[in-house]
C-alpha cells in the first residue's frame, strides 16, 4: 500500500492536537522531534498527524521516528521500516532483546514497567546521539485518566502523565500532543486510514488482564452512564499535567520566556 494513499487526519484530531501543543508550549520554531513510534494506533496516528502540521504549523520543525523493537516472539516491527521510506521520513531502528534482559535482571518490577524503563532510555540515548531535542509520546486522554485512577488507588497519590515537561537531565523535552485526544478517535482514524498497525503480542501482557484493563473498564462503564465523564477528568486533572511548570519551547534561548498556561 502506497503511503501517499492514506487520508489525511480528521479535522477534529489535528484541532486537538494544535490546541494542545498551543495550551502546552510544546513546539518551538527550529524543534527536532523524535517520535516513539511502537507500530500501535496512537503513536502511528500522531505520526500523520505532525506530519500534517508540519505543512502549516507557524514554527518550522523537524521530525523523525524511532521504534524500538523488543525482540518479542510474534511482535515484528521490521515492516514500519518501508512505511518510513514510503513517507520520506528519517527513521531510527533499535532492537534490543527487553523480555531477556527482564527475566535476567527484574527486581519487583512488572514486565511493563521493565520495559517502559528500558524503552525510554533507548530513546534518551537516540536524542543524545543524533541531536533531538524533544521526544513526542503517543499517550492520549484515555491513558491519562487511567494513570489517575492507578496512582489514586494504587499509589496513594493525584499523579498522572505530563504533557509536557523535561527529563531529569533537563537536555530533552517530553510532549504528549495526543492528551486532547480519545482512545476511539484514534482507532477510527488508524482504521479508514489503513495505518499499518502491528498487533501488541507481548506475551507479558496478555498472562492476565492488568490493573490498567481494570481501570479501562471501570471508567467505560462510568461514561456509558456520564457522558461528560472524561471532559470532566480533564478539567480536573489540568494542573497535574503542567506540575512543576511548563519547561521552555525550542532551543535554549535567553530572550525566549515560557508564559502561563491559564
């Protein structure tokens, strides 16, 4: 399937995804994006959709995408390497054996954390070594409300994803342009796009539903019955995701200031 073929992203995506990067401060003019792309829905529709913002954004960036490949059996990413191609985009390929490494070296972590921990230090690393100064993640509301419910009854704290903040290092800035977003927007999209989605085989995650399918489904039963539910979680959960304030767009730059989020 040509790459060229795949319709452009709805309206309503791209004006969330705008006004997000706007209310956040995610993008700066002369930005280097790197884009985690796992081969799922969300991270291959944010992929089409800076894509498009690119040809009309205010800033000039630049973007490209990484996946990384856990080496796990059933799970190959190898064919997003041609879908790269075919969208003339640059693109990083990293392999590295996580389910391994985890049995071999996991203290008290679950697999996911394991290997979301190992994952976003490959990413670091890609920054570090090809000049990246922003690393954009695919995480969008669904995800964020989940977290919220997680941290509360699990971890006895009102946390949730960032969507926009920097790394302990403070040389890369993290951005989540999809926090707007729904899970179900970007599955319609993936779907009469014909995104080349890749099937989640991990077998960590499919051993036994986990505490975020909990939280997923809690929250699905609460929508059918509160329409407003999640306009209502992201009103509340606002200065949760600007905690510690907002770090600064773009390149360093000493007559750039950050302003208020309000």
């Amino acid at each position: 399937m040509n790459a060229n073929h795949h319709s452009s992203p709805p309206k309503s995506l791209l004006r969330q995804v705008g006004r997000a990067i706007a209310d956040f401060q995610m993008i700066g003019d002369g930005d280097r994006i790197l884009l985690g792309v796992s081969g799922g829905k969300d991270s291959l529709s944010l992929l089409q959709i800076l894509r498009h913002l690119q040809t009309y954004a205010p800033v000039r960036f630049g973007l490209a995408a990484l996946t990384v490949d856990p080496e796990v059996p059933g799970f190959d990413p190898q064919r997003l390497k041609a879908y790269y191609d075919q969208l003339g985009i640059p693109w990083h390929y990293e392999q590295q054996p996580l389910l391994e490494q985890a049995k071999a070296h996991m203290d008290g972590d679950s697999f996911c954390a394991y290997c979301s921990r190992m994952k976003r230090g490959i990413m670091y690393r890609i920054c570090r070594e090809q000049g990246y100064n922003v690393l954009a993640l695919g995480q969008h509301l669904d995800d964020l409300a989940e977290s919220l419910l997680l941290s509360l009854f699990h971890g006895g704290q009102l946390r949730t994803m960032k969507a926009h903040y920097a790394n302990q290092d403070g040389d890369v800035r993290i951005i989540r342009p999809l926090v707007y977003c729904r899970e179900r927007q970007m599955a319609d999209y993936a779907s009469r796009a014909a995104l080349p989605v890749i099937p989640d085989s991990c077998p960590a995650c499919f051993t036994m539903p986990t505490r975020r399918d909990h939280m997923k489904a809690l929250l699905a039963r609460e929508e059918h019955e509160h329409g407003h539910l999640f306009a209502n979680i992201l009103h509340a959960i606002r200065p949760l995701m600007t905690e510690g304030g907002l770090p600064q767009p773009g390149w360093p730059s000493a007559d750039r200031r950050p302003t208020d989020v309000g």
